[in-house]
C-alpha cells in the first residue's frame, strides 16, 4: 500500500483529514510517534531518548568522583574556536 506524508500546523486540519478519511478510504498509522522518529531539524536527524536503557553499571563510574551534572555540562559543550 503506498504512504503519503502529510504536514500540517493546525490540529484543526487534523481533524478535517480525519473526516475525509472516512470518505476517501484512507488510514492513519495506529501510533502517531512513528512519524515522530523521523524528525530532522536544520538537518539534524533527532532520534528519541529510549528510557528502558539500564544505566546502574554506570553508576560505578560515577560514584565518589564528585561530579557535578552543572559543571559536567558546561565543560562538555564548549566550542573551540
């Protein structure tokens, strides 16, 4: 079956393409964050955080360090320029 990606900003087109598809016999995907994996802004692909991730074998590596998340952070994104 071929697929069509419709973009749109308002919720209300949202809600006119749904009436049509009564209609015109076409479906929407059973789960609207499919579209969403898919995103790209000024050409960055951005793929969503996956928060089953089992992190407490990381926990070794940072505990008693005394690492602040604050400082970590701004050390970390740092331009060179």
């Amino acid at each position: 079956m071929p697929e069509v990606t419709i973009k749109y900003k308002s919720s209300k087109t949202l809600k006119v393409l749904k009436a049509l598809s009564e209609y015109l016999d076409f479906s929407f995907p059973a789960s609207p964050s499919k579209s969403k994996k898919n995103t790209i802004i000024n050409g960055v692909h951005i793929i969503p955080g996956d928060s089953t991730v089992d992190i407490s074998e990381m926990e070794k590596i940072f505990t008693g360090k005394k690492i602040d998340a604050k400082k970590l952070r701004e050390r970390s994104w740092q331009r060179n320029k």
